[in-house]
C-alpha cells in the first residue's frame, strides 16, 4: 500500500509540480512578494502538473519500458485525466487573471504575453520537436537536455512571478539581486539535472544522446562532477547570502545544508530501476532546500 501511494504521488508528478511549488515560494519569500500574487503559486503547480503528466502520457506510446512508463500504461485513463484537468484549470486561471497578467500601468503588456508563449513552447519543445526541419526534441540535442530543462525551472520559479509584478512595483527590485536568483537556482536545478542524466546513461547511450555523462560516462561524470557542483553551489550561496543581506549564521546554514547533502547524493550514487524512490531522495533536495530557507527568513524577520 505503501509503495502503491509513493508510486501515485511521483508518478502522477504531484510530487514533481510540489517541487516547483515550493521552490517559488522560496522567490516569494525572499523577494517579499504580495499576496495579490499567490494565484501564481497554483499556476505553476498546475503547470508542472500539466507538462510533465503529457511528457509521459506520450512517452509511455513508445516501446520503451521502465517501471514508471508501465504505472503509466496501466493508469492511462487516470494521467489523461490529469493532463485534461490541469489543462483546464490553467486555462481558466490566466483568464481570470487576464487584467494581472497582460496588463500593467493601463497598458498591454506584450513582453508579459511573449513569456507566456515563449516559455511553454520550450517546455513543450523538451519532449517534441516543434520544427519540421527538426526532428529532435530539446532532450535529444546532449548539451541542451539539461541547460533546456535547467533554464525553464529557473526562469519560471523565480523570474515570472517577478515579471507579474505592478509597474510600479516591479521597478523597485533590485535586477542584480534577481539575476543572482536565477543563476543560483540555475545551478542547482543543473545539479541535480545531471544525476538524472547520469542514471539515463544506458538510454541516452542507446539513443544516440550526447550527453555529458554518455561522452564522460558515469563513473568521471560522477568523480568530476561533484566536486564542480560543490564549488558552484557553495560560491552561489555565498553571492545570494550576500547580496541579499542575509547575513546571519541561521540563513548560510540554510543555504550549504542542501549543498552538503547534495554532495553526499553525488558521493553515494546508485543507478535506479525504480524511479519514484530515485526522486524522491534527489528532487526531494529541492523541497529541503527552499523549506530550510523560507523558515530560516521567516523566523529572523518574525
């Protein structure tokens, strides 16, 4: 029963879509971003949801075969569900929200509408070519498979909610202070992006995806890797720790937990047949990361 529920709650990517949740929360938290604005938190829920329950409603048609791509086989009427459901709802959620989002000071905001256009076509041109001279999806070119996917949950959990931000308000941010956001999720989200890339080593091989782990294989990717990951994680702590004034032990101890345990995952790694226990131990990381933060502000500025 037990393991029936993880199975549910990964593969129906709930768990996923909290994931993002959570993580833009953390952007709400530390930007201090208004209430007026929490409808967005449903909106990228939802549009997780969406985009990752159709990556393998599709998936699931080809002749491949792993134990989520059977859950999904065997639930095909439940995921369509979802997928329809989740459509709906974001559908109707940026309509109701239509005045918020596109327009700002009186005026149509066409750099909103851009966004909205633009960012679900990556998404959706991870998973399917959207070019008829291009037959490859965005996971299929090896070095965009984990910039790609890196660069939408970056730009979407800390970036967009921002941009839905009043005219007036949104000139008060600090743009440094967002870019250092952006990059120190960046990195994480690529962290974490390449264990996963590195447990599809035999795939992506077999597909003929030059991925970094596929041209190093796992056993340098993993050697090399952690040591780059900690560097780079620990240096984007210590630029957000800063930049935002941060400057307590509580909130740096925030920050480098999640990149000690990171670090152990990459010291401790085994491939996985069963992906639902696989992301919950390295996505897990990024609810621990943005929960650990988000308390260490909130009880400091309590």
């Amino acid at each position: 029963m037990g393991k029936q529920l993880l199975h549910f709650i990964v593969y129906s990517n709930l768990f996923i879509a909290a994931c993002a949740f959570i993580l833009t929360l953390e952007t709400f938290v530390l930007f201090g971003l208004p209430s007026s604005l929490n409808w967005y938190l449903l909106l990228i829920f939802l549009s997780t949801v969406f985009v990752y329950s159709l990556h393998y409603f599709e998936k699931s048609k080809k002749e491949k075969t792993d134990h989520r791509l059977e859950w999904c086989r065997k639930n095909k009427k439940l995921l369509l569900a979802i997928i329809v459901l989740s459509f709906i709802l974001i559908t109707g959620g940026v309509a109701w929200h239509y005045q918020m989002i596109f327009i700002k000071d009186g005026h149509f905001n066409y750099s909103n509408l851009a966004w909205f256009i633009v960012i679900p076509l990556l998404a959706l041109a991870y998973s399917y070519p959207l070019t008829p001279w291009n037959k490859k999806s965005l996971r299929q070119i090896g070095w965009l498979k984990m910039a790609s996917l890196s660069f939408i949950w970056s730009f979407t959990t800390v970036v967009l909610p921002v941009l839905m931000l009043p005219g007036s308000s949104y000139t008060k941010m600090n743009d440094s202070n967002l870019l250092i956001l952006f990059f120190h999720r960046f990195i994480f989200i690529a962290s974490l992006g390449f264990l996963f890339n590195i447990n599809d080593y035999e795939e992506d091989k077999k597909d003929g995806i030059k991925t970094i782990a596929v041209l190093l294989g796992p056993e340098k990717s993993l050697q090399r890797g952690k040591w780059i990951v900690l560097f780079l994680n620990i240096a984007m702590s210590l630029l957000l720790w800063y930049s935002f004034d941060l400057r307590s032990f509580a909130l740096i101890s925030a920050m480098l937990i999640p990149v000690i345990f990171l670090f152990v995952v990459y010291q401790t790694f085994s491939f996985q047949k069963d992906e639902a226990s696989f992301v919950i131990r390295h996505d897990g990381l990024m609810i621990l990361k943005a929960l650990l933060l988000i308390f260490a502000v909130l009880t400091l500025s309590s």
